[in-house]
C-alpha cells in the first residue's frame, strides 16, 4: 500500500534533479546519475601534493588533506552548496557527503581513519540555520567509512564576526582561540579526520586541526567537500 502511495506521489511530484531539474529515477537521490557524472572532481585523495595539502604547508602538521569538488563562481557546485546552506536542503549534504567518502575510503591516505570532526559551527548560526552543515555531510562521511562522527569532540569558545573582509593573518589571529577540545584524553592516538563544506584560506581548519594535534600522538587529516578554485 505504502509503494503504490509513494507512486502516486511520485506522479503528483517528481523529485527533480537539483542540478538540470530533470526528474530523478528510481535509484537517484537529489541529483541524476548524469549530473553525478560530471561533477568537477578535484581527483586529489592519492595525491600527497596536492592543492588542499599545499595550503597548509608550513602552517599545521597534517597527514593528508583533500577536497571533493572544484568550487567555481556560479558553477554548479556553488549551486549545489546554496540549496544546501541556505535552502535548508539537508539531505544534499548528506547525499554529497557519502559519494564523496565512497572515493576516500578506498585511499591509502585516509582508510585507516578512526573518527569524523565536523567543524563547528558557532551555536547562533547553527540555530538560524537550523542545522551544521558541515555535520551533514559528515554524517553522510561516516554512514560510508562506518566509523564514529563525533560533533561535540571539539568546540567553538567565543564568536568571530564575519571572517570575509579580513586578511589571512587577521583571520588566524581570529579564529586561533576560538576552538576548544573539551576532553583532549579521548583522542590520545586517535586518526582524526576534520570535515568542513568549503576550504579558501584554510584558517578555521588549521585551527582545529592545531586543537586536535595538542592530544598525545594524535594524527588529523582534513576533507572538504569543495575547494575554491578560480
Ligand atoms: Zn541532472
């Protein structure tokens, strides 16, 4: 009864693809398997040098670091990224989430993780926004590794204003303090992978990950969903 209600449903509204807004097929979920195809994937997971890694030279000691998708201006991840943060289109950062971990758990560089961070975001927003969305796609992260997503291991302290006008060293000046990890114990010799939606300077990741380095013998790697890229 259930199936024959969702396919009368389905005929009143399709579920379109958020990409092209063709109707989505049995089997696809938020967007069609062709606009799956041809999302602009970065390829760097195998790739120790890669631009994501780069950035943070010098800066924080991480294992490795690597982003899924190419953001462009006004691509189609900007597009995807704005349903998903502004539209309340949760369920696009979880579906985003598990296609981007289906290619990383099968990398050397990150197979042998032992937790998900998201990146927190500060409790203000998260209430407007109504959800993290790094936590999403997080989520949809560890459903695929099948491995713990610990949201409260590290936390946001104090609020930074908006970080967009500001230069590099001026954001980490901002944002150095503004992370706490409240039981540090809990990842002595732990395999972190930190989780944010998309990475341009890098600051507010270096400083999670500079919070997660002071535990005993712990390892951090970062993964975002997207990299700026002009
Ligand atoms: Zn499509």
């Amino acid at each position: 009864m259930k199936k024959i209600l969702d396919s009368l449903l389905y005929l009143l509204y399709p579920e379109l693809c958020l990409v092209c807004g063709n109707s989505l097929v049995e089997g696809e979920t938020v967007i069609c398997g062709y606009c799956e195809n041809n999302l602009p994937r970065t390829r760097f997971h195998d790739d120790s040098d890669n631009l994501v890694s780069q950035l943070f030279w010098g800066r924080v000691n991480l294992k490795a670091a690597t982003s899924f998708l190419f953001f462009r201006r006004k691509g189609v991840v900007q597009q995807l990224m704005h349903q998903f943060k502004y539209k309340g289109e949760r369920e696009v950062g979880r579906y985003l989430g598990k296609i981007f971990a289906q290619e990383l758990v099968v990398s050397e560089n990150y197979s042998d993780v032992d937790c998900i961070v998201p990146v927190p975001l500060h409790p203000d927003k998260q209430k407007k926004r109504g959800y993290n969305q790094s936590e999403e796609i997080a989520r949809g992260m560890s459903e695929v590794f099948q491995i713990p997503c610990k949201n409260n291991l590290i936390q946001r302290a104090v609020y930074t204003s908006s970080q967009t006008k500001k230069s590099r060293f001026n954001r980490w000046e901002n944002v150095s303090s503004v992370f706490v990890v409240p039981e540090p114990e809990a990842i002595n010799y732990k395999n972190i992978l930190i989780v944010d939606d998309v990475v341009t300077t890098g600051a507010t990741l270096e400083a999670c990950a500079q919070k997660l380095l002071q535990s005993t013998n712990s390892q951090v790697s970062i993964a975002t969903l997207a990299v700026a890229y002009n």
